[in-house]
C-alpha cells in the first residue's frame, strides 16, 4: 500500500543552517500494516509524513501509494489518498463552521466540487451516524461551531474526518501529544477501534514508547533521518521498552537523549 525507495531531503542545502532531515530512506507497508514509529528529537518522524503527504517536495527517490507514483504530485492531489491526524487539535478543522459542515469537507475530499445543494439529508444522517460511534454526543450538536469544542472532542472529529472516505493511508502524527493522559486514551482507543474495522493501513508516530509497542503489528525506530530499526508481529510482541532503549543504542551509538518518551 505504501512504497517509499529512497527518498532523501535536506533543508536549506549548502547554507550554515543545513540539515539533512531524511537520508536515503526506504519503508514498505503491505494493506492492512499498523506501523507505529519512533525516535529522538530531529530524527525525521515528522519530516517522513510530510514528504508522504507532499507538505514538502522530495530531494530524490519516490513515493508511491497502491502502486501510484504520487512523488512530484502537490499535497492535494494527494489528498484522496490519505487522510492526517496532526499533533495540534486546531489544525485539523475548521473552527468557525459548524461540525456538520467539516464533515462534509471531509467527504468531498478529492472529489469535483459543483453547484448543488450543500449538505443532503441523507448525508446529515450518515454524519450523524457516525458521530454516534465516538460516543461523544456529538451527534446531537452538529450544527455547533467546531471552535467552541475541546481539544479531545476536536481531535476525535479531526480522526473522523481522516478516515470518513476510507483512506488508502492514515497518518497520524503524534495526534494525542498534546491532550491529557485521560483523553489521549479516548482519542487512542477510538483510533484502534476505525484502524481495526475498516482495515486502514496506518502510520503513527508516537512518543510514547509503551504504546507504540502496544498499538500495531509493526515498529520502527527511526534517528538522525534513518530507519535503524524495524521489528514486526511475533518480534514486536516481545520487546519491553527497555529493550528499545538497547536497540537504540546498539543501532546508533548513543544513548535515547528524549526524556519526553522515556519518562512517559
């Protein structure tokens, strides 16, 4: 479902600020995969999505998603292929329309826009259908402004509108960082629950070592723009967070300088 080969991408080349985010990296995630990344500060999580999702273009390579070469397209021409959880609630809705109203953004991602009727009542039925599942109630405020919900009732709508066409790719930037432990447990447990039933193939990076290891069939470690690790199913299963803590240091040679995952 996901084929990166390759792929490099340096900021601000041939400048005192250089930096060089992704270093020939190669990653494939068969239908289906849940793969849960981690690493350090600037180990280039973030800056994988974003060439993924095409925030950023690519220095060399390619990136194909279910055997389409997606690599020099702009991000939304990318936009029915995959659908995003960011770490910040806000970005991911529009806070002066109502929550029916985002819904409908969502569904029409990737499709022509015309003149017809905003939003059919066959279509506020199956929103408010699904609303119901988050268990949120939700539902019975659909023509609320999104802004006037909290972080973790935006987030959840946000993860809703991600995976509302079925994405052919989910990615999900630490989407629970910045919500309390209580919450992110919420917005996690939805988050496996949508994986689960409608079979997405994801991507999720987290800094929290306990739950990338809980969470998926499939981990990888990634440090100083390289994967220098990759562990799945029964393999996965085994391992403690200590034993990342080991693999981090046997692949890098150095110690995991992020207390943000280890104290969590």
């Amino acid at each position: 479902m996901l084929w990166i080969k390759n792929v490099s991408k340096t900021f601000n080349p041939g400048t005192v600020n250089e930096k060089r985010a992704l270093r020939n990296i190669s990653l494939h995630l068969n239908p289906g995969d849940f793969v849960t990344v981690i690493g350090g500060n600037g180990a280039g999580k973030s800056t994988m999505l974003n060439m993924i999702a095409g925030v950023y273009p690519i220095d060399s390579g390619t990136i194909e998603i279910d055997g389409v070469n997606i690599s020099r397209d702009p991000e939304y021409r990318r936009a029915k292929y995959i659908g995003r959880v960011f770490q910040d609630p806000m970005m991911g809705t529009a806070a002066n329309m109502e929550i029916e109203e985002n819904l409908a953004m969502a569904f029409r991602r990737g499709k022509r826009r015309g003149l017809s009727w905003g939003i059919t009542g066959e279509e506020r039925t199956f929103y408010r259908s699904e609303l119901t599942k988050l268990g949120l109630g939700l539902d019975t405020r659909m023509s609320a402004k999104v802004g006037l919900l909290s972080g973790g009732q935006r987030q959840a709508l946000t993860l809703l509108m991600a995976t509302l066409k079925r994405p052919k790719l989910l990615l999900l930037d630490e989407h629970t960082a910045a919500l309390d432990p209580k919450t992110a447990a919420k917005v996690l447990d939805l988050t496996k629950k949508i994986v689960s039933e409608q079979n997405l193939t994801t991507l999720m990076i987290t800094h929290n070592m306990r739950d990338a290891l809980a969470i998926g069939n499939r981990l990888i470690m990634m440090n100083e723009g390289q994967i220098i690790f990759d562990a799945a199913d029964e393999e996965k299963r085994k391992l403690t967070v200590q034993d990342l803590l080991q693999k981090f240091e046997e692949a890098s040679g150095g110690t995991f300088a992020n207390d943000r995952m280890i104290l969590t």
